[in-house]
C-alpha cells in the first residue's frame, strides 16, 4: 500500500463541512478511480492533515487521469473555503503540501 500525507491549515470549526465534502465524494466511484483504499482526516491546532492510502500498483497515475474528471475539480473548489495552504508562497498542486516519510515500521504476522 502506498500512502501520501497533506498538511495544511484548516479552522478546526470546519471539520464538520470538510468531512461531509469528502463523505458525499467518498460515496461515489471516485476513491476506486483514483485507488484510494482508506481516507482519514485529521486536524490539530489550526492544522489540517489528510492521510491518504492508495494501492500499492497506482503510483500517481490513476490521481493524474481523476484530476480532470468534474467530481476532482468540484471537490477541489468547494474545499477552498475550508482548507488553506500551510505556505501559500511555494503552493502550487496538493503535491507542494504532502509531508515526506522518514520512517516506517510494520508489525510481523
């Protein structure tokens, strides 16, 4: 499995909208398009943090061909108003707010 993290800045008063935009898109096709297996949203102090789990085998190539589906790009426009860039200066794509693994373990079987 293959995991992405975005951080950003979020008021914690909008969790309630945030996860119902992502619970109504999360009930269609979507998150299979894209190779989603697990979605989870997070918010501390003002952050924002949304933990993504993919299929190992998507490697970006299913998110790049959904960006250009309408339900991707109204998603993304209806989250503006709740999810800001933690530094607007180098935002450009989700992919300048992904926080980068430095460590991982897995328990045994």
């Amino acid at each position: 499995m293959h995991s992405t993290l975005i951080v950003a800045k979020m008021d914690p008063a909008s969790s309630i909208d945030v996860a119902k935009l992502f619970g109504d898109f999360d009930r269609t096709e979507m998150p299979h398009r894209m190779g989603t297996r697990r979605r989870q949203l997070f918010s501390y102090r003002g952050l924002y943090f949304h933990l993504q789990d993919f299929d190992e085998n998507n490697g970006g190539e299913l998110i790049e061909e959904a960006k250009t589906d309408p339900r991707f790009v109204a998603i993304s426009q209806d989250l503006k108003p709740f999810i800001q860039a933690y530094d607007p200066e180098t935002w450009r794509s989700p992919a300048d707010a992904m926080a980068t693994r430095f460590y991982d373990w897995t328990a045994s079987s």
